[in-house]
C-alpha cells in the first residue's frame, strides 16, 4: 500500500510539473534572460590587490605563543587602521582623488592573512590603473603615518636631551673662551685652574647626556615596527564583475526553483476542487454533471442560443443523470444552490430548466433568491409579480405571476419585491403551499436559492422539496465550505442527489485534461441519445 501511495504521489508530482512546464520553462529563460542583459549593460569594476608584510620591533620579537598571538593581533590592528579616516584622507590629497571616505571605504578590502604577518589590501574600480594606484598609496601613507606614529613617543624625550646638550655645549665653548683669554692676560693659576676643572665638569655632563640621547634612539629603533610593501598593486587586466556567463546560468537557475517553489506552494494552499475524484473523496457525493467555461452570449443561458453546443450536451447529460439519480422516487421539486455566490448556481438552474423543457416535461423555474435575484435578468423577464407576493396572498393564485418564455413548456415565477425577512417567509407553511401549488402546474419545478453559506434561506427550502442539486465551481470553491455546506444540508434532512462541477478551465489543468475529454464524450453520446429518443432534437 505504501509503494502503491509512493506511487500515485510520484506520478501526482510528475503530472503537475508537467502541466506547469511552460512556466517553468518561461520564468527559467525569463530570468537568465535579465540576467544576461543586465551583465552585459553594468560597467565593468577591476579589482587591484598588494601584499604588506609588517616587519616587527626587534623588541618585540620571540618564538612563544604569547608572542606570536600578539603578532597576530597587531596584523589585525594594522589592518583596521589602514581603512581609517586619516590614512584615507591622506590617500585622497595624495593622488587627487575627486572621491569622499565614505567611497573609498566602500570599495577598499583589507584582511591579515590567517597564521602570518602579511596582510592583503584591495581596491575596487571601475578604472584599472586608479585601482591599482589607490592600493599603492595606501600603503605608502599608512606606512609614514606609523612611522610618525611610533616616533612622537620618543619625540620630547628627545627635544628635552637635544636641549639640554645645547646647553652644556654652550658652557663647554664659554669655558675655553674664558680660558683662551686668561691665557693671553697671564691670569691668576687660581682662575685658570677653576675654569679647567669646570670645562672638565662640563665635558663629561656633555658625554653623559649624548649617551642618554643615542639610547632613547636605540630603543626608539629596537621597539618601531614598520611595514613593507611586499607585493606591489599592478594594473589588473581583467574584471572581477559582472561575471555574465555565471549570473546568467545563476538567475536561470534560481529562477527555475522559485517557479518550483511558487507551483508547489500553490499546489499545497490550494483548498479547492480540482476534478470529479476530489469531490467524490472529500463529499461523498456522486458527480452529476461537468459544464466547461464558456463565454455568456447576452446573458441568456447557452441552452437557449446555442442548443448545439458541447456546453448545451453538458446540461442534457446532467438532465439525464438526474432522472437517473431518482429512480426510486420521482423528483418533482428540484432546489439548485451552492455554497458561495460566485459557483454560477443560477445559470445551472437556468440551463437545466432550459433543457428539461426541451424534451417535453413541464417545467417551472422559481428564483427564491429573495436577497439578489437573478433570474428575471438572465431571462429578461418582468420582475413586478413573483414568490414574495404569495405570502400576502390568503388563497395562492398563481395567474399573473407565471410567465412564459421563449422555450417551449417552460415557465418563470421571479422573486418579486424584496422582502425585509426572506428567510422567515421561505420556511414558513405558506412556501409549502406554495410549492404545491406549484407542482400541481408542471412536471418539476426547479427552485434557485442563495448559497447556503451565506444565508440560511437554502437550509430551510432544502427540507421542502425532493431533491437537492449542488453546485461548485473547481479552482474556485473551497472544500473546507463545500464540507461545511453539505453538513449544513444533510442537517436539514435534505436529499442532496449530487454534484454539478461548472465553469471546469480544460485548458487549465493539463494534467486531468484527457480524464475530462474522456467524461464528456461519454457523457455526450449517453445524453444525446437518450435525448434524441424522447424529443428528436439535433444531435452534434
């Protein structure tokens, strides 16, 4: 049973996308097609990229893990600040730019490269040569912006040495001044060996100092870092995008699985009547008749204007299957609903009355839909006179408010007045009398009221007469409301005799095409027949 399930899902699954090729086919096409266009038509960007190696502090150097963590986070440090604000202002008064930062970050890409010192630098263009340009120039300017960087650290320990040398250099060259001119003067020794031990004091301040000085500049040397272009950006030849042969086979692609994606979607949200096995699973009702969609010729029933028509054999095979449908007891009121106002109810009744009457029975067609009465329109009969004047009525006289049509044996009683309370008058005794009345007039009185899951005005009419016709229209109705509404009927006690699928889009659903074809050819050779038989119309 699994296999078998397994089975009629595969098949199931294979038939839907079959039916849905052609828009498989065309969204596929459609979006590689936009694709392709689209690539074609964007302006090319050329991508310039440069290696920088940052060679390390000799201070900081050494082989633990400490060590080299911390290389590695300074990698990632460098990299942050070569796409900062000053380096890239710097880079645009360098080359010119006519660009802002916020532009330049957008198409600059630094990463440190994983277990390494080195880090990679990009840069996006529309103009190759300025790609590569731009990538240089960053490198360059963050590498004077470090190296100022790390000198202000030594720089007043420095300025503050460099002066102070100053200084006692200008002591040294007074004290040989002084002593020069002693010399000449022939002085006191006193005085000369005073000056000779002061300039000795001041010479070895002065070599104390110039020592101090040159090892600020060690360790200024032993703890920079600098960095060194590695690789510089060369002109790159071709673009990194657009890439058209992969966007296209992309787009076309993506847009071959979101056509999927919307087909199954719709497929599984569809809570409605695809063919006549759904309504015989889901309702448990036989399907009487299937009318294909056809275009109303001056909204009078096709039956009438074109009594040739498949749509016209449609009606006689359900005329047919209704006879059928009563065999033990003989239908002589005849209520024609649906559960939603859009099923096409009151062309079913029409037709089906239209067709009735051409093979001889007496008929008459009642519009009980007191609330929105279409009969009178369709037939383009009067509305003066109709059911809601017999509840006034103490005796029913029915002169004056049957009307005859163009067809043969048949006649209408419209809705009348509207009423301010339908569904009272319609369950009333006094409609029982009134269908009575009725059908002691005709062979079948045909009664169309409102949908069932509007109103309650079908519910009560339902328990009144021999036999219940349900109207759905497949792609349309929703099963959860059909469900709803035969409850509602059978609730009431009603004899539902079936099913009229109307409206059916043949073309639609390719898949049950040919299951369709084949309902209606037998329906068509069983229902002229029999109808040939009795009356002697035209058969196609």
């Amino acid at each position: 049973m699994e296999s078998a399930s397994f089975s009629d899902d595969f098949r199931r699954y294979v038939a839907l996308i079959w039916g849905w090729s052609w828009l498989l086919v065309l969204v596929t096409l459609l979006a590689g097609a936009a694709a392709y266009v689209v690539s074609k038509r964007s302006t090319p960007v050329y991508q310039a990229s440069t290696t920088v190696l940052i060679n390390e502090a000799p201070a900081t150097r050494a082989t633990d893990y400490s060590a080299i963590v911390a290389s590695e986070r300074q990698a990632q440090t460098y990299a942050q600040l070569m796409s900062k604000q000053p380096v890239l202002e710097g880079v645009i008064q360098r080359l010119e730019l006519d660009s802002s930062v916020a532009d330049l970050k957008e198409v600059l890409q630094v990463r440190p490269l994983r277990d390494t010192t080195l880090i990679e630098l990009s840069v996006e263009d529309t103009d190759p040569v300025r790609a590569a340009a731009v990538a240089n120039a960053i490198v360059l300017e963050f590498a004077e912006q470090l190296q100022e960087m790390q000198a202000s650290r030594y720089a007043a320990s420095k300025e503050s040495l460099a002066a102070q040398l100053e200084d006692v250099d200008e002591q040294i060259q007074a004290s040989n001044a002084a002593l020069e001119n002693l010399g000449e003067s022939g002085g006191e020794p006193s005085e000369r060996s005073r000056l000779e031990e002061n300039l000795a004091q001041y010479r070895q301040t002065y070599a104390y100092l110039l020592q101090s000085f040159e090892q600020v500049r060690l360790a200024e040397a032993e703890s920079t870092s600098t960095v060194i272009q590695a690789e510089p950006a060369l002109p790159p030849t071709q673009p990194i995008r657009p890439r058209t042969l992969m966007n296209t086979l992309l787009a076309a692609v993506v847009g071959l699985f979101l056509a999927l994606g919307v087909v199954f979607l719709r497929e599984a949200l569809d809570d409605t009547f695809r063919d006549p096995d759904d309504v015989t699973r889901e309702l448990e009702l036989p399907v009487l008749g299937l009318v294909a969609r056809h275009e109303l010729n001056g909204e009078k029933p096709v039956t009438m204007v074109e009594p040739r028509s498949l749509v016209s054999e449609a009606f006689r095979s359900l005329r047919t299957n209704i006879q059928f449908a009563s065999v033990d007891e003989q239908i002589h009121t005849l209520l024609v609903t649906s559960p939603s106002p859009s099923d096409g109810k009151t062309l079913v009744a029409a037709n089906l009355a239209v067709t009735i009457a051409h093979s001889g029975r007496d008929v008459i067609l009642v519009d009980a839909d007191l609330r929105r009465p279409r009969v009178h329109k369709l037939l383009d009969l009067p509305n003066h006179q109709g059911v809601s004047g017999f509840f006034v009525q103490d005796q029913i006289q029915l002169d004056g408010a049957l009307q005859t049509t163009d067809t043969e044996h048949l006649q209408v009683v419209t809705s009348g007045d509207t009423p301010p309370n339908p569904s009272e008058l319609l369950g009333s005794a006094k409609m029982t009398d009134i269908l009575e009345a009725l059908k002691r007039q005709a062979d079948l009185v045909i009664i169309d009221s409102p949908p069932v899951m509007a109103v309650t005005d079908a519910s009560v009419l339902a328990q009144r007469v021999d036999g219940v016709l349900l109207v759905l229209k497949p792609g349309e109705t929703n099963t959860a409301a059909a469900k709803q509404t035969v409850q509602q009927l059978r609730r009431a006690d009603a004899n539902v005799l079936g099913v009229v699928l109307n409206e059916v889009d043949l073309q639609r659903s390719r898949y049950t095409y040919y299951y369709y074809r084949g309902y209606y050819q037998a329906s068509k050779k069983y229902a002229t027949a029999e109808a040939g038989e009795k009356t002697g119309e035209p058969n196609d």
